[in-house]
RNA sequence: GUGGCUGUAGCUCAGUUGGUUAGAGCGCCAGAUUGUGGAUCUGGAAGUCGCGGGUUCAAGUCCCGUCAGUCACCCCA
C-alpha cells in the first residue's frame, strides 16, 4: 500500500462544486453583460506582478497580506491583491493606445493573505469597472447606476447603495484642524454604527489625540440621518467656509438628484456620512452596498473616486471613478440565503440512452437539440430507464427524452417532463419546437 | 497577525466519571421493478474519530502542538 496524499485545500482557497460555480459564472455573465451595456471594455492583467508594483499601493495592511516570493529567475514577485493596482500600472504602460476617458471592466482572482472568516477568502474573485481620465460627476453618478443595474440584474430587490463623499468629512476635519489625524479619525468614525457614538468619541480622543469637543463635532456631522436632501441641507452651514467640504456637497446633491431622475428607487440609495471605509486612494465620492437579507457579509460592492489612479507609475494624472463587486462574498450571502439553485447540470435535457444498437440516434438528436440552442446530455451508459431517470431528477434536469424501438420506427419521442411529471409523445419533426415552448415556461 | 469557540460516515449530529467490536437520521449503492424518477420495503458499502505527539493498563473522551472552519479585533470584496 502506498502513502496517501491527504487531499486539502488551504486556509481560505476554496473549491466550487458544480450548482454553486454555476452560480457563480451566471454571476459572471452579468456582471459581463451589465458592464458591456454601459459601454466598458474588457481588459486582463497577469495574476502576477513585480512586488515593488504592487507594495505601498493599498496602506501597510496590504503590503502584510501579499503573496510574495522569489520567481525562478531571481525576480522579486507578488501576486496581486486587488484589479485597481494593476489597472494603474496598466494605464500608465498603455495610456497611448487607450485614450481617455477610458472605461474598462475586469473580473479577475485576487489573492490576500488574511485571516479567514465567513465571506473572507484568500483567493477571490472581483467583478471591476471603473472609468479614468475625467473628474465629472457624470461617472461617479453613472457609477451609481451601474452598482444598481449590477444588482438588480443579479436579481436583488432589497439591497442599499451606500454614497458619501470624502471631500465632506475631509473639509470638516480641515476646519476642525484635524487634518493631520484623517485616518484615524475615520478609522474611529468607521465603527460607528458597530460600537455607538460614546465609544467612537472616546476611542477619538484618547487613541487619535482629539479634543472632546472635536471629536463631539465630527460625530454630530456624522450622525445626521434622514433623507439625502435633508441630510445635504444640514451638511451645508457645518461645513461653511470649506471650499473642499462644499464642493463635497454640492457634488452629493447633483448625484442624488441625477440618480433619482434617472430611475433608481430611493430605498436603495442612502447617504451615509459616516463611511469612511475604502482604500486610502479614494479621495471624492465613495460607494458601500448590502444586501438588508444578509447585512453581517459586509459589503458586497464597494468603490469610489480617486484623484490620481497611477501617480506612481506616469506623470500623466488619471482621475477615476469605479468599483468592485466581491463576487465570492457575494456568493457566501447566496449560499447563506438559500438561493443557489440546486440544480448542478447546464443541461436542461437529459437523452435517456436506452437501447445500445440506437447509440447513433440518441447521439444525433442531442447534437439536433445543441443545433438549435437547447443543451442536452446523452446518458453515457446504456442502463435501465429507472436508474437514468433517477440520475436526472438528482442533478435536476427539466426533461427527459426516451426512445426504444417502437419510437424508433414511428419517428417520435418520449418527452417526460421531470417537474411536471407529465410524458407526452412527439413527432421527431416536432422535437425542437415542443421543447422549446417546454423550457420557455419553465 | 492576536484571542474565543468548533472539528466523529458524503451531510447533520449522538457517544454517560477515559473502559471491549464508535452509533443514528438523511444521502449513496444494489434489489423488489431487465421501457419510466421523486414514495415504500429489504439488503449493502462507507469512519486514519482533522493530523501529530503526550499522559494512562486503557484516549473519540484528558494535555500539548498543528491544520482547517467559524466569531471578534484589525482590515476589507
């Protein structure tokens, strides 16, 4: 007897069966499709990237969490933790061949060396759009649309977008003279709704160094609630005398006005002064999204507007708007939701192959139903019908279709309807026509 | 990375103060039913008790380590 190999997969890298990968690449497909209609362009970048590309690019937290070894050729090297490193780098290489304003989407694995938990994976996989070279407010409103079209498409009716803009609590710390101490302030703010106003003032003064009193005011900028407009009416004498606070608001009001021109439903669209969350880079406009079914994932589709995407890598500014849907975590909400569909074959119709010397004809009339766009599997082995049709309830096949002899020579099927429980049978020429109408209703 | 909880069959779990051959339900396979699924009945297969070490006459049970899951911190999709 040989060793075995224990088969294991590692902490936080995950295997997909097949109901819940054909969840996800439906997922996939329209994201595709939803980013497409927008008029976004595919791109792809390597899984791997030189380490000093992608190290200082997302804060120190980042940097602790790459993959990062020694290639074969000596090569300092990481894996990538995010689409919008990359895509800097990649704006920067290709800026001549692109062109600005530039839209793009890409759905790609990334890779975070993190501690695990539910919804938190180390490999995953994020749907990005975003759109650089301009700094209209037209694309962060338009990047609104597309989270909600995104969602919708998904299937979600109750979810909230969740808008604020850095430019707002930027401009109150800047008149409160807590400039200096931005991230902490928001990393405090951030757990507001988590641990309560007297914890974050406290934690603000006695771990970011804040007076009372300054801590008092962010917070009451903070806490306002209510409708987005009534919000935005209150913002406007706190922040007084702030250029950047008050392009922050004005920029807030034309976007909820816009959205809501356009068409999106006012319940999935708050403002919430107190996010703050978001890789240091974004700078104006930022986007949070949870699903009310399942809010404790975390959000499912996040992003915003930086200044200044690739600094790093060219002295051309690209300004940019965009945002990521966490398609793995969007899938632990699914699978937590009971919303995966059970059903674990692409195939609606099951071939029952039933009389060996017939192998021909099953084997034609599934290349028959493939013609004409209706995926079909011939059964490979040649067993009872009992057994054949068991198979196909299991992995959830809409229909079978039985032939012996008799069929054979009359030129019909045996249509059996797996949900229904009903057989009808069917001229050959009919076939295709029947099943179609069949599916449709399905 | 730090701390808490968890880890027994494919799944959900039981397993008495450590005590002989580790159980149940569901699922799976076969048959009743060699041209008809989901029901029922009968039978069957399947467990390195996550892994490694220690204590003990004896460990699924106690101790340590480790791996994995989960929750919190942190951070984020």
């Amino acid at each position: 007897m040989s060793q075995l190999i224990k088969a294991q997969t590692l902490k936080g890298f995950r295997d997909y069966l097949p109901a819940p990968a054909m969840a996800r690449e439906r997922i996939m497909e329209i994201a595709r499709r939803v980013y497409r209609s927008y008029g976004f362009s595919p791109i792809d970048t390597p899984a791997l990237e030189y380490t000093e590309i992608l190290l200082g690019k997302g804060g120190d937290e980042s940097d602790k969490q790459l993959f990062r070894f020694t290639d074969q050729g000596g090569r300092d090297v990481a894996m990538r933790f995010d689409l919008t490193v990359p895509f800097a780098r990649f704006a920067a290489q290709h800026l001549n061949d692109l062109g600005t304003p530039f839209k793009r989407y890409h759905l790609g694995t990334v890779w975070r060396g993190e501690n695990t938990q539910r919804g938190r994976y180390r490999e995953f996989m994020q749907c990005d759009f975003d759109t650089i070279g301009t700094e209209s407010n037209a694309a962060d409103i338009e990047t609104m649309l597309v989270i909600h079209d995104l969602l919708a498409a998904i299937g979600f009716e109750r979810f909230s977008v969740r808008v604020n803009n850095r430019l707002v609590l930027n401009g109150l710390l800047d008149k409160l003279g807590l400039a200096e101490k931005t991230s902490g302030i928001l990393r405090s703010l951030d757990k507001l709704h988590k641990i309560g106003r007297d914890a974050v003032v406290a934690e603000m003064v006695e771990r970011v160094g804040a007076t009372s009193e300054q801590a008092t005011r962010v917070l009451d900028l903070a806490s306002l609630s209510g409708s987005p407009a009534d919000i935005l009416t209150k913002l406007e004498p706190m922040l007084a005398g702030s250029p950047l606070g008050e392009l922050g608001v004005s920029r807030l009001r034309e976007l909820f006005s816009a959205v809501s021109t356009a068409g999106i439903p006012a319940e999935r669209v708050r403002l919430d002064v107190s996010i703050a969350r978001g890789l240091d880079y974004y700078t104006g406009t930022i986007y949070e999204t949870f699903l009310a079914d399942d809010p404790s994932i975390g959000s499912i589709c996040s992003g915003g507007r930086y200044d200044n995407l690739a600094g790093l890598f060219t002295n051309q500014k690209l300004p940019g708007v965009g945002a990521s849907l966490g398609l793995d975590r969007l899938l632990a909400a699914l699978e937590n939701l009971g919303q995966i569909d059970s059903a674990s074959t692409p195939a609606p119709v099951l071939v029952v192959y039933f009389q060996p010397e017939r192998l021909g004809d099953y084997l034609r009339i599934g290349r028959l139903l493939r013609a004409a766009g209706i995926n079909a599997e011939v059964f490979p082995e040649s067993k009872g019908v009992g057994k054949q049709l068991k198979y196909a309830d299991r992995k959830g096949f809409r229909v079978a279709l039985i032939a012996g002899e008799d069929e054979f020579q009359s030129g019909q099927w045996q249509v059996k309807d797996l949900k229904a429980g009903q057989q009808t049978t069917v001229a050959e020429a009919d076939l295709v026509d029947h099943l179609q109408k069949l599916l449709a209703g399905a």
